[in-house]
C-alpha cells in the first residue's frame, strides 16, 4: 500500500477536536465553494473529511504551522527526523519537553512537536506565561507516532494548502469571494481560563467581539461560514443574526474516560 491508497487523516491530537461532530459538520458544509478557510485550524480534522482542492489553513499556534508546513515540503526529512526520536516514557518525555525549540532546525522542531502532541496528556497544548510548553506525560495509551505512509499521505492533502502562522483576523483578512470559512475557536465561556487554551494568550471577551465582527462583515460580503462553539451566553451572542442549530458531542477534556461528558454544540452558518 502506498500514501496514494490511504485518504489522509489528521495525524495530531487535539484536545477540542470536532471529531464526533464530523457527520453534522459535513452535512451542513456547502456542497461546492472554490477554497476552504480555516482560521483555528487546530488538527484540521474537517478539512481532511472534506479533501477540498484548495485550501488556507491558520491559527495562532507557531508550532503547529510549522509542523504542518513541514509535513508539506519535507516529509522524508521529518520521518527521518521522528525515527530518531526516543521511544515512549515519561522520562523521555520530560527530556524532549525540556529541550528549546528554538535550538533545532525547522524539521526537528516538528519532530518535537508531533512526539510532544502524541505522548502528552489528551492531545492538549497549553503553554506557561514564558511560552513553554507545560503538558504533562499522558501515559503508555495515547497512541503511537504517525507512521510514514500517513505522514506521505498528509504532505499530498497539503500540496495544495497555504498556511499562515497568526491570528485569526489576519487570517480571515485574506479571505475572498468563492471561499468557505469554518471557525471552531477556543472556548471563552464567561471569560475564564479553562484546561483547553493552547496559548498563554487566553481567548477572551475582546477576541470574541472581534470574531463577531469578523462574521458579520464575512456574511456582508456573502462569504458562507460554518461557526461550531460550545452553548453558552458568549456563543449565543456570536449566533445572533444568523442560523443556529444544537448538536451533541463528547467533550475530551477530562482525563478519565466515564467522567467525559456529552455537552451542547451550537452551529451557527450564514446560509
């Protein structure tokens, strides 16, 4: 079998993942737009389900642009680069964990990433106030490294895809007619920080008034969006004006599997 024979899956963990909520996501996706957008692309799990023909993938997250930028151009080299990377303990972690990505070059940083993303605890990424990552080791159950058929398979989804490193206003300002925009953004509910920021940056009130005027102005110029948050004042006002739906999905957040919780999902389009 060859990286031709495999449709591409996301190849990171990713604690808020719209996984479960994939078959909804599909059925209220448009049937035809010319680009797919992505401004919190996270493990970019829809855009897989979708396979569009061209594709603008972003988020604020440094190191995941670069391992995905990567995984585009150098893929050879990153699974060379994963290959030498330790086998799974927690020391092993604790040492990877330590090591300053800023020391390695571009390949090895998203070697670091994936093997971090992997054996942390639920595919979280959260970082202190000096920007390091804190998550602690997640155990001997969470998965093995992608392998390199998948690894093969994922830079071919990506040949066509552009990426940004920033935010998601930036990301959106280079949004055009014939575009599709889905949004799956961090949840800000009542403003607290909450386990599943992936920045020391928290997502909060002001970042939300931007997004609503970010969709206010993309439903002005008659670009379709797709927005999933979780039910909640804050999503509720980011509803306003446009079409709500509710759908069920199970949170990932909690680190024992009968404490994980099946919560409300709004969906929220423009058409």
């Amino acid at each position: 079998m060859s990286a031709k024979d495999i449709q591409a899956q996301p190849i990171l963990r990713w604690a808020g993942s719209k996984k479960k909520l994939l078959p909804v996501l599909i059925e209220l996706a448009p049937k035809q737009f010319d680009r797919y957008v992505e401004p919190f692309a996270g493990s970019a799990c829809l855009f897989f389900s979708l396979q569009p023909k061209l594709a603008l993938l972003g988020d604020i997250n440094k190191e995941l642009i670069n391992t995905y930028r990567q995984i585009k151009r150098h893929a050879n080299k990153l699974i060379t680069a994963l290959s030498d990377m330790p086998e799974r303990s927690a020391e092993n972690f604790y040492a990877v964990r330590t090591t300053n990505p800023d020391e390695l070059d571009s390949v090895q940083r998203a070697a670091r990433f994936i093997y971090l993303n992997r054996f942390c605890f639920n595919g979280l990424y959260r970082t202190n106030m000096q920007g390091k990552f804190n998550v602690p080791f997640g155990g001997i159950r969470t998965g093995d490294l992608p392998t390199s058929l998948e690894l093969k398979s994922v830079a071919k989804a990506f040949q066509s895809v552009s990426f940004k490193s920033a935010s998601f206003e930036t990301v959106l300002s280079q949004v055009k007619e014939g575009d599709f925009v889905y949004l799956d953004p961090p949840y800000s509910i009542s403003n607290r920080r909450v386990f599943n920021n992936y920045s020391s940056d928290v997502f909060g009130i002001q970042n939300l008034q931007i997004l609503k005027s970010e969709l206010n102005r993309l439903d002005g110029e008659g670009i379709p969006f797709l927005l999933s948050y979780g039910l909640s004042k804050e999503g509720l006002e980011l509803a306003k004006g446009f079409r709500a739906r509710h759908a069920l999905v199970q949170r990932q957040i909690s680190g024992f599997s009968a404490n994980r919780r099946k919560a409300r999902e709004l969906l929220v389009t423009n058409y």
